[in-house]
C-alpha cells in the first residue's frame, strides 16, 4: 500500500498480504484485532497456532464508528478518523513483523461495520476451521452479548476466546 497513513481513507476495505507464500489447503484460522490487550494476545494465541499447525491466519481489523462520534461535530469524527488510521497503521506494522519473524502466512483485512456481521462474512467467506477472538472487557456485554458470544452462538465454527 502506498502513500502514508494519514492519506489513507480509515473506512475503507483492504486486504494485505505478508509473510511466506500461502497454501490454499492449509488449515485457516481467523482472528479479530482491534488493538485491546486481548485481542492482541488472541492475535499472538492465533499465531502460535498457526506456526504449530503449518496453517494460515487472516487477521481482521474491523473499523467502526464509536456511537459517540456519530452524535458529535465534525471534529470529533476527524478525530476518530485520524485514530482509527494510526491504529491500523501500527497493527498492520506488528502483523507483518510477526508474519515474516514466524514465517507464518498472513492475510490483513481491513474492513468497516460491526465487529461481529463481519467477522462471521469473513469466517464463512474464507472457510476458515477455528476464529481466535479476545474476550470482551465491556461490563454492558455481559447483558448485550460480546462478539465472541455472538460467533460462538453462530455455531459455524469452533471458536477460541482468549482471556
């Protein structure tokens, strides 16, 4: 991808690749990032698991507007956007560094909507045989439901919540 990350557009779809040449018939493991500590140690979960497998990992990031933002100026939106660029920048970073240090074959997405709608499209979309998510830390998820309940009740596929 050129150019540098404040040109790039935060709500737009990408889909990167890093590491070794993949193999198609390898097993596929989703995993969702999002930059909480874990999600992060669902994303080095989901890469050890890889590496021990010989699999491939996609890796999500989901973006989304905070509810807060919608409601505001559009300072506040500038802002988010700013944010959510600077954060996919970083993450795409660490993923290609871990992706060539492991020798794991990785692919990025970069995807906009909600966490959940869209890790299940990717799960399905991919064919992926496990999804790694991070648990929620969110106290109203206990009521609402978290992602990773959502998915687990989906029941399309196995998958791992990481404390």
């Amino acid at each position: 991808m050129s150019g540098s990350a404040a040109e790039l557009n935060a709500f737009e779809s990408t889909v990167e690749r890093f590491g070794p040449r993949r193999d198609p018939s390898a097993r596929a493991i989703l995993v969702g990032v999002d930059g909480s500590d874990t999600a992060m140690r669902a994303a080095a979960f989901a890469f050890g698991m890889a590496r021990r497998q010989g699999g491939r990992l996609i890796v999500a990031f989901v973006a989304s507007h905070s509810a807060l933002a919608a409601l505001g100026p559009a300072v506040a939106a500038a802002v988010e956007h700013d944010a959510i660029v600077k954060l996919y920048a970083e993450l795409r970073e660490q993923m290609r560094s871990a992706a060539e240090e492991l020798a794991v074959p990785v692919t990025f997405l970069k995807t906009f909507g909600d966490p959940y709608t869209t890790l299940r499209d990717a799960a399905d979309r991919c064919q992926v045989d496990t999804v790694v998510v991070g648990a929620s830390q969110k106290a109203g998820h206990r009521f609402a439901g978290s992602v990773a309940t959502k998915l687990i009740r989906a029941g399309h596929w196995p998958v791992l919540v990481v404390p």
